[in-house]
C-alpha cells in the first residue's frame, strides 16, 4: 500500500508549509496576470526632470479596474509631454486594481505615481476629493479614468493651448474623443461641436468628457473654494460650469485626445445612440439640468413668456435635436 510522499527538502531544510487553498486561489491569479503585465519603463525619459517644463498632475480614480488599468496607465506613460505624475484614488476595489498601482509604484517611484484612499461615495466624489486635495501641487490638473487610453499628444496638445492663457484666468480644455471597444478597436466618434463653448451652453450641457479635461492652477483654486462635497451630477460637468461662470477660458479640441473604451461596465457612456440621447431628454424633462437661479425663476412664467426668456437668456445645447429638447421641456414646464 502506498503512503503519502513526505514534502521535498533540500540539504536539512524543511519545505516551506503550504498555503491554504483559499489563498493559493487568491494569489495565484494575481501572480499569473503580473507576469503579463506590460510596463513601460520610464528609464528612457531622459527630459522628464526638465525643471522648465510645467508639470502636470493627473487625477485618476479606480474602481474594480483591472481589466484595463496597465494599458492606461502606459498611455499616460508614453505622453509627448514627460513631466507628470498621476494622483490615483481608489474607491475600495475588491479585486486586483490596488495591486496594479502598487507594481507600478514599485517600478516608478512614488514620485510618478502616488496610491491613496477614495471616500467611495461615488466617482463625482472621488474625483472632487482629489480636485480639492491641498497636497497635489502643479502648474496644470489633468482628469483621467481608469479604462481609457490616451494619445500621446494629449497633454502636449492641452498644454500648448492652457499656455496661451494668462496664469491668473481660469483656463478649461477638454476634446473630443475617439471611441473603442473593449479590444481598443476603432468603433466612431463623440459627437463634433461646433458651437463655442460657454455658460449659456455649460447650463444645459457639458460639451468635454472629464476624460478629457485638463486645467491650469487658478481653474484648480475655482474647484478647491467650492469644495468637495458640492452636490452635483458629474465632476466634469460642474468643472465647465464652475469655470464658464466665473469668466474663464473654454477650449474645444476637435480632435480626438482620448480613445474612449466603451464596454459594459462604463458609468457614462458616449450618448451617441437613440437611446442614450432619449434618457438625456429624459433626465432634461424632470429638471435635471436646473442650475442658475434666474434659469429658475424664468421657468414659472407662462408659455409665451417662458419661451421668450429662454432664447433672451441664449441658453442652447451644441445639436439641433438637443436644443429641441430644450424647447419640448420649456413647453411642457420641465426645464
């Protein structure tokens, strides 16, 4: 009869004991996918230091994102513009994204990319957290989620045109952006706008993906003196409000920065289909977009009145089918 083998031993060494299974199940995965992690050294930026080049913070919040996270974070790498470093705030991921940071941490140095605690309340509210954060020091802020990939001249192009504004105004650019699959593959694009970006439009729309904003320090100090515990629909949404209204720079890039990835665990999508524009004009008729007090007010006067006031006001949305729905909910008593 057989007996069980006895551990192997080298020399008068006992073998190591064994893991529980439950943990064996729990790390195996993580060190098998840490294997095929790609990683971009930055050994080869040599210009990185350049103490003459502004310095860009990135913003990134994660959650449950390690199915794209390395690659976006190589893209961030990889930028024309070298002299970043990416704040990332995790919301509580229960599966491998904080390993992920950490293993780029580890290679990077904390310098290029620090690891903290989300309040998880939410990516509004992560991102604001961060936005307001005393301790991100930096001529330029960048947003930047977890699952996209970013060309490499994106802060190079948003750099360039954040320079031409005077330091003390603030200054918002954001993009268009290109959209992907989960495989990145090429599938369209966000919509193209024509119209100049402003508070009349930021009132009813937000014309740039946060994916895509970056914005110079007196913006940042715009963001941090409104607080991080604002009320609001979206962090980027707020951040075109925030500036436009202030007397601030807007910037539409029309070309594509970002290749946005669209897959089913996306919080917003792109709102290119019949669909999703149906739940904007949705969300516009049950007064979601109500922002300014006399935007308010105008809504209580009667129909022709009410009309009147709204083309007085200039407010208007970027396409012929949203400014339509600005007009059935003013109507009907829903702005």
């Amino acid at each position: 009869m057989d007996t069980p083998s006895e551990p192997q031993t080298r020399g008068d060494q006992p073998a190591p004991p064994r893991l529980p299974t439950a943990m064996q199940d729990l790390i195996a995965p993580w060190e098998e996918f840490r294997r095929i992690i790609p990683l971009v050294s930055l050994d080869s930026l040599l210009h990185e230091r350049n103490p003459s080049v502004p310095k860009v913070a990135v913003l990134m919040c994660t959650m449950q994102g390690q199915r794209f996270l390395a690659q976006q974070l190589n893209s961030i790498a990889t930028q024309g513009h070298a002299r970043w470093a990416i704040w990332a705030s995790d919301d509580g991921s229960a599966d491998h994204t904080p390993a992920i940071l950490e293993y780029f941490q580890a290679h990077w140095g904390e310098d290029r990319l620090s690891i903290h605690h989300g309040p998880a309340e939410g990516s509004t509210a992560n991102f604001l957290s961060l936005t307001c954060r005393a301790d991100i020091e930096a001529d330029y802020f960048a947003y930047a989620d977890q699952d996209d990939v970013w060309e490499a001249d994106k802060l190079e192009r948003a750099v360039a045109w954040l320079q031409s504004v005077p330091e003390q105004v603030p200054a918002l650019y954001g993009s268009r952006t290109l959209l992907v699959d989960a495989r990145n593959q090429h599938i369209g694009y966000s919509p193209l706008f024509e119209q100049p970006g402003s508070f009349r439009n930021a009132l009813v729309q937000n014309i740039a993906g946060g994916n895509t904003m970056v914005f110079n320090r007196a913006a940042r100090d715009l963001l941090r003196k409104a607080g991080d515990n604002v009320s609001v629909v979206a962090h980027d949404w707020w951040a075109y409000i925030l500036v436009s209204a202030c007397g601030g720079r807007i910037h539409y890039d029309p070309s594509p920065t970002v290749r946005y990835r669209q897959h089913g665990l996306n919080q917003f999508g792109a709102n290119r289909s019949i669909a999703a524009q149906a739940s904007r004009l949705r969300q516009l008729l049950h007064g979601r977009f109500r922002v300014l007090d006399d935007f308010v007010r105008a809504r209580h006067h009667r129909l022709l009145p009410r009309l009147r006031g709204l083309r007085q006001a200039g407010i208007y949305r970027q396409t012929l089918w949203g400014n339509l729905g600005l007009t059935i909910a003013a109507l009907i008593s829903c702005l």
